[in-house]
C-alpha cells in the first residue's frame, strides 16, 4: 500500500487550493509561465505541497486543539498546523 492509498484511507482529500486538483502543482504557475511549464518546471501547491491531498477539516482542528491545548487559535494558526500535517505526511519514509 502506498502513501496515498493509507493518507486516503485516513480521510485524507485531493487538495483544490489554486485549481491543484490533487496534482500537487500549482496551476496558475502554467498559466502565467508557458515557458517554464514547457521545460517541466512545475512549483508545488502552497497548500498540499506537492502531495495533492490535505488531511480532513476534523483531523486539522484535532491537532490545533491539541497544539493550543483547547483554545481554538486564529485562521493563520489553523493553517500552520494544516501545513505541519502535510509536511509530516510528504516526509513520511517510503515503505513504512
């Protein structure tokens, strides 16, 4: 099973920030940079970073509560702890 198959089976998502579409690409990059796309040069989304799938609302607001021992924090701190979810989840070591 890889790790897609087990974040999906956790409830993981196919990321739609910035038309990624779980590509893990950014596509408004194409659009403004035909060139660089051409020459496969494609920026990561901001928001999966390259994984293409974001962990459940649940799963983010679990771990924030966690994080911020029950105060529910601002908008940019919920997103720290989302991007902190994914970049655990991209670093993952193969085959584990």
């Amino acid at each position: 099973m890889t790790r897609v198959d087990r974040l999906r089976a956790d409830g993981w998502e196919d990321c739609e920030y910035e038309e990624c579409n779980g590509s893990g690409i950014a596509a408004h990059f194409c659009e403004e940079s035909r060139d660089r796309c051409a020459r496969g040069e494609h920026p990561e989304c901001s928001n999966c970073q390259g994984l293409g799938l974001v962990p459940p609302d649940g799963m983010v607001y679990a771990a924030t509560r966690k994080v911020f021992r029950g105060v529910m924090p601002a908008g940019f701190q919920i997103e720290r702890v989302r991007a902190g979810l994914v970049a655990a989840a991209r670093w993952e070591a193969p085959g584990e």
